[in-house]
C-alpha cells in the first residue's frame, strides 16, 4: 500500500499542496472555479509552521487502528480494500467525535454541509493531488519498502561525501579522504558497474 511521506527538509511553507487538494475535491476541479462554490471546497492536509524553521503538512495517515473508525457513532467511517479510511458523507451526522479522537487534528468539520472530511488520496487520480503539485518533492507517494530505499541511499551518499548529519565520523576533507575513493561511487570496491 503506498502512503504519502514527507521530506521536511524540502518543504518551503508555499502550501501549493493544500491549494491542490481544495481544487482536487471541488466540483468544477479549477482554481477559478472552485473560489466560488457552494458548499466551499476544502483542504484535506495542513502546513504546519514548527520552530524555529520547519514548515511540515500534516494529513491523515490511515492508522492501522484508526481511532476515528472506533469512535463514529454512525458507522460513517470505513477502510477501504486499499487500506484508506474513508467517511460516507451520507451517514455522517456531524457530531466530530472523529475530530476529538484524531491523533494528529487532521480531520476537518465541514460546516455547511455537517459532515467530517479527511484525506482520501485522491482514488480518481494515480497520485494524490497535493503530492503531484509539490514544487520541491517535499511529498511523496511511495510504498513503505520504497521510501525506506530511498532514505538510505541518501543517507548513504551523504556519509560518503561526508555532508550532512549522516556524515561518517572519520571523514574529515569529503570523500576524497577516504583512502579508497578516487573517482566516485564506481570506484568502491565493494560497488559493481551493474549495481
């Protein structure tokens, strides 16, 4: 199952990702458009501002154990076969008992229709909106085993180069210091020209 997963060392705060979302889940599927329906399109993910320079968006991260599904009193709230929870907007009753229990306060009450709303992953489109908007790659929609990959390939180009809080401790003049690198990864003995 592929998750959203967040850099927060990309993201800027531009909230691109939240425009995207609102536009995504709004009738008419346009910036223009959607400014002026009723009821009002709303963002399902959330920018959060963290000191002293984080900017990291928040959104629902289909628990395992979704307090929210235990907690609705109307049954509203489901997973689907995908493993995303869902709200049926036609058994909603309004009553926000799923925006009390949220852990991470990412359930939305939309007021003019009396109904909670949270993200769904966008099932109409092959990548969720907010992702495919990002300018910087802050998020991505990846399997857990993928993301992992990708997380220690960075960090393991990061300790060779000796940059970042990956650095290797004995590195002191980049990769070059190590005495056996001369000309890149290719040049490891222990890395092959296939991989």
């Amino acid at each position: 199952m592929k998750e959203i997963f967040v850099h927060v060392d990309r993201c800027l705060g531009c909230r691109t990702c939240e425009i995207a979302c609102a536009v995504e889940h709004s009738q008419s599927k346009s910036l223009f458009g959607a400014i002026s329906e009723h009821p009002t399109p709303k963002r399902r993910l959330f920018v959060e501002w963290v000191a002293p320079e984080f900017k990291f968006p928040v959104l629902c991260r289909h628990c395992e154990d979704a307090p929210c599904m235990h907690a609705c009193i109307s049954g509203a709230i489901s997973r689907t076969p995908e493993g995303v929870i869902i709200t049926d907007e036609a058994k909603c009753i309004g009553c926000w008992t799923c925006v009390m229990v949220c852990p991470y306060g990412v359930i939305g009450r939309h007021l003019e229709t009396h109904t909670a709303y949270r993200c769904d992953r966008c099932p109409d489109q092959g990548e969720p909106a907010c992702v495919s908007a990002c300018p910087t790659g802050a998020l991505v929609y990846r399997t857990v085993p993928e993301f992992s990959t990708s997380v220690r390939q960075a960090a393991a180009a990061e300790m060779v180069a000796g940059e970042g809080a990956a650095a290797l401790p004995f590195v002191s003049e980049g990769a070059a210091a190590l005495p056996f690198v001369s000309e890149g990864a290719a040049a490891l003995p222990f890395v092959s020209e296939g991989g």
